[in-house]
C-alpha cells in the first residue's frame, strides 16, 4: 500500500537508504532533514508499506509551471 510518510517512518526509510547503497551510513543528515520537512509542504513523501516501509518517493512542484509535478 502507497501512504503518505509519517515521522515514526524515519529510522526505516534511513536504513532503506543506507542498504541501497546510495547513501553513507553518516551521509542521512540531508535526507532525515527532507522526511521532517524541511523542504516545505510542497513536497510529498509516500511510503511503500508492507507491513513496515520498503520503499519511498517523493513529489514536487516544479518551479516556474503551472500544474506540473516532478517524482522523485
């Protein structure tokens, strides 16, 4: 099922990230910034949850449109 991300998803996205191999074990700083919502409420998190998140993505507005989303 494909949810809006809450806060108590952090710890797991962040291990997602790191067993992806595409962040460092200390190199999560930015993202668990991001997943608290420091990019502004523009940007939406979703979480892929089977029975814990197994995957994350998150869209945007994309600047100077109207109407167009970009998915991260």
């Amino acid at each position: 099922m494909i949810r809006p991300t809450r806060p108590d998803d952090t710890a797991a996205i962040l291990a997602l990230a790191v067993s992806s191999g595409l962040f460092p074990q200390d190199g999560t700083g930015v993202l668990a910034s991001a997943l608290q919502g420091e990019l502004g409420p523009d940007h939406v998190w979703l979480t892929d949850d089977d029975g814990g998140p197994v995957g994350v993505a998150y869209y945007a507005p994309e600047r100077l449109t109207d109407g167009t989303w970009n998915l991260y």
